[in-house]
C-alpha cells in the first residue's frame, strides 16, 4: 500500500495548532514562545499557570511570581525548559511566606 498524505490530511506540517490539527509549528518569536510556555502549564495540573509570569527575550524564559512550594518551583523551570525553541529558563520564582 502506497503512502496518500491526503489520508492524513495533507501530511506533517500540514497546519498549525492554530488551525485545529496538524503538528504545531515551533515558536517563531518571544511572543510566541510565552504563549507555548504559558499553554505547557495549563496543561500541567501541578502548576498554578495563573500565577506565574512568563516573560521571554531572546528566546531565554524568565518566571516570576510566587508559588507555593520548593517542588512547584522545580516544576515550573523543567517545563518551560522542555517548550521548543527555549535556549536557557531564568528561575525568579518566590516561595510563599508561611502565615
């Protein structure tokens, strides 16, 4: 059996995440990488996504906020780190004063 890109609609690289399917393309710029490393902690259900900030110039990540713990700030640099296109993550993240 012959291989038909059209079976698998229209082959890798076909579309983007954008467009609801293909392989998503890599960042193409520190906007883009923000926003892909932004997504890796919505998806990761032991991330507080909503209170770290995720800024990006020249393709090194930097996290700032505060999280709860020594565990949740470990997390949070292995993630961003594993986002394509990310050349080094700078860890700013503060632990949580206990009350």
């Amino acid at each position: 059996m012959a291989f038909d890109p059209e079976v698998l609609g229209g082959g890798v690289g076909a579309s983007d995440a954008s467009s609801g399917g293909g392989i998503p393309l890599p960042p193409q710029n520190d906007q883009q990488v923000i926003e892909a490393v932004r997504d890796a902690f919505f998806l990761d259900p032991d991330l507080p996504a909503d209170t770290i900030d995720v800024e990006s110039c020249d393709y090194v990540v930097y996290l700032r906020g505060v999280v709860g713990s020594e565990e949740i700030k470990r997390r949070a640099e292995s993630v961003a780190a594993q986002v394509q296109c990310v050349n080094r993550v700078i860890n700013e993240l503060r632990l949580a004063q206990p009350s």
